[in-house]
C-alpha cells in the first residue's frame, strides 16, 4: 500500500483521479473541510495550502510515502535534513518552482522532488504576448485615455512584426514564447544555461549563451525573463543591464521577482531608462501597496497568475498521476528537481 497525502483542499472528483491510477494507492487529502471557502483566486497553489492547519499537515507527515504538496512554510519546517520523516519518498509539487527546498533533502536524505514544469507554458506565453502586443499598441496610455474620457489621438501603435524578442530562459515556456512571437513576425534571441555559443536554434532565431547576455539586451525590444530562481540568475538584471536595454526596450518578468533588483528596475522606470516593464512577480508578493510600482504609468501589474487557469488543479494532477504511475512500475518519473541546477 503506497501512502499519497495531498496537502492542500483539492476537490473530491479530481482526488479521485489520484485513486484511480493503481489499486494499492490510498488517497489521504487534506482540508477537505476548506475546500468551498475557496473562491477565485483560491484555486491557485498558495491559497489552496495556505488553507490548510499546520497542525493536520503535521499529523500527516509519520506515514506518508508520498506528498502531493505546496512547498511552503509548513513544508520548510517538517521537512528537514535534522527531522525527516522516515516514510516520506517522494514530493511531487503543485507548482514549477522548487527554489525552496532545502538541496541537502534531494542529496543526503534520498528524496525525490518533481514538478509541474512545463504545463504553465501555453497560458503564460498567452500572457507574454498580451503584455508585448499591449506595449506596443499604446494600451496604458489609451486605457488612461479612456478613463479620463479623453479622444486623445497622440498614441502611436507599433507592429510587433520586427521587433526583436530576448528570452532568457528557453525551456517549456520561453519555447512557447519564442514560437508565438515568431508567428506573428518577430525575431527571437533564446537564452539557457546549456548553450555555449551564439548561432541557429530549432526554436529560436538565434541560440545566446548566458555570456552574451549583453549581445540579447542591446539587441532586444521586449526582454522576457523567463529563468528558474537560482543563485546564478538572482539579481541577473540590474541597473547595469537595464541601461543595456535602453529607453524603447520593455521587460516582461513572468518568473521570479528576485531575478531583478527591484529598486534598480523602479529607479530606471521613473527616469525612463527603460520604455516599461510588465511583472507578473516580485520580492514581495502580495505586491505591499506602498510599493512605487502601483503608481506608475510604464508598468503592466498583474498578481501572480499568469500561468494560473482555471483548470490548475486538474491539470497539475494529471502530471502527477503520469508520475505516479511510474513511480509504481519503477520507472524514471518526469521533471526531477536537481539541486546541482537548482531547478
């Protein structure tokens, strides 16, 4: 009998999927109690846990072999090297991001962490091309247009066609990005780790290697981050890099807050050094509202959601339940968090 305990409100229908993958699984979810507080918003990964008493994630941590989870507060103080539960084998995330879990659980205790990368990339690519057709329309200035009820004809739109797209980080999502902007005539600079040398991609115009950073920002008019958070890529755009970039140029951050210096980014907004940015992330979040960022005129806000549809749940639980399966048969389980990576 294999243990699975989700840790988070997830709707019977959809935990039934969970049970159905083999007859020796038993399903334990928790907060099933909270599941219809949940509105709106809820039905992402840090509301649904954020629900959830400590107190029960505790009690049933001793007997589970595997964790359908949220790595959050909870996790961070159950889940350590010093006080490890002797039952657990296998975390599989709810989300893409594994940036908080300690590395010494993967590379002395055994464990095995998976995610969900990958299946944000179709609605967070949608989003990417909002925020770049946005831009490049005018939309923040005829939305304030609009509001003042002002005819104000002085916004001149622009083509996307031509414009060059930087995208640093080229995996599942920044691929769906790069093959979007290239349908509607864009050309496409794609940034990962594993590239050596600058020249052809099968999905970008032109593969950069991370050494080249300077070569995409000084040829880019929209720069997307869309890079894992790990000690390499921390702060890896600052004022230097976002005077690279130049005041027609537009940042769109749709990975981790902590990949920019935020001050850097607010001070080369005020005074123009970049045209605008569109975040979907930040140092703090929720974003506080002292925040200079809410008053801005060249910046596109949104609360984390991007890669958030409706159907996360659903979603997420089917790759779970590929890995599940498996993990029964004993087969090699898909996105493995490798703490040498840090993703």
């Amino acid at each position: 009998m294999v243990q699975v305990t989700v840790t988070f409100a997830l709707e019977p229908e959809i935990a039934d999927r969970i049970r159905a993958v083999d007859p020796s699984v038993r399903v334990r979810v928790l907060n099933e109690a909270g599941l219809g507080a949940l509105q709106g918003a809820g039905r992402f990964p840090s509301q649904r846990q954020a629900a959830t008493p400590f107190a029960e994630i505790e009690a049933a941590l001793p007997d589970s072999e595997v964790l359908f989870a949220f790595w959050g507060d909870a996790l961070e103080q159950l889940v350590r090297p010093d006080a490890y539960p002797p039952s657990l084998r296998w975390v599989q995330l709810f989300t893409a991001g594994a940036e908080r879990v300690d590395p010494a659980l993967v590379d002395d205790c055994g464990l095995t962490v998976t995610t969900v990368t990958g299946m944000h990339a179709v609605p967070i690519a949608e989003f990417v091309l909002t925020y770049m057709l946005m831009f490049a329309k005018g939309w923040p200035a005829l939305l304030r247009n609009q509001l003042a009820v002002s005819y104000d004809r002085s916004v001149v739109p622009e083509d996307l066609e031509g414009k060059t797209v930087g995208i640093i980080g080229m995996g599942a999502i920044g691929a769906a990005v790069a093959t979007r902007a290239r349908a509607l005539g864009c050309r496409v600079l794609g940034m990962r780790r594993s590239f050596t040398a600058r020249g052809p991609d099968d999905v970008a115009n032109e593969a950069v290697p991370p050494s080249d950073l300077d070569y995409l920002l000084d040829e880019s008019d929209f720069v997307v981050l869309a890079a894992p958070l790990t000690e390499e890529t921390r702060n890896m755009i600052g004022a230097e890099q976002l005077r690279r970039m130049g005041p027609r140029s537009y940042l769109l951050n749709i990975a981790r807050g902590e990949l920019v210096e935020e001050q850097a980014l607010i001070d080369a907004l005020r005074e123009g050094v970049i045209g605008g940015a569109a975040l979907d992330v930040f140092h703090r979040e929720p974003l506080p509202p002292e925040s200079p960022l809410w008053q801005l005129d060249n910046v596109i806000l949104t609360p984390h959601l991007t890669g958030g549809p409706g159907d996360y749940a659903a979603r997420a639980t089917a790759m779970f339940c590929d890995n599940l399966a498996r993990y029964l048969a004993g087969e090699p389980l898909h996105n493995v968090y490798d703490p040498a990576r840090g993703y």
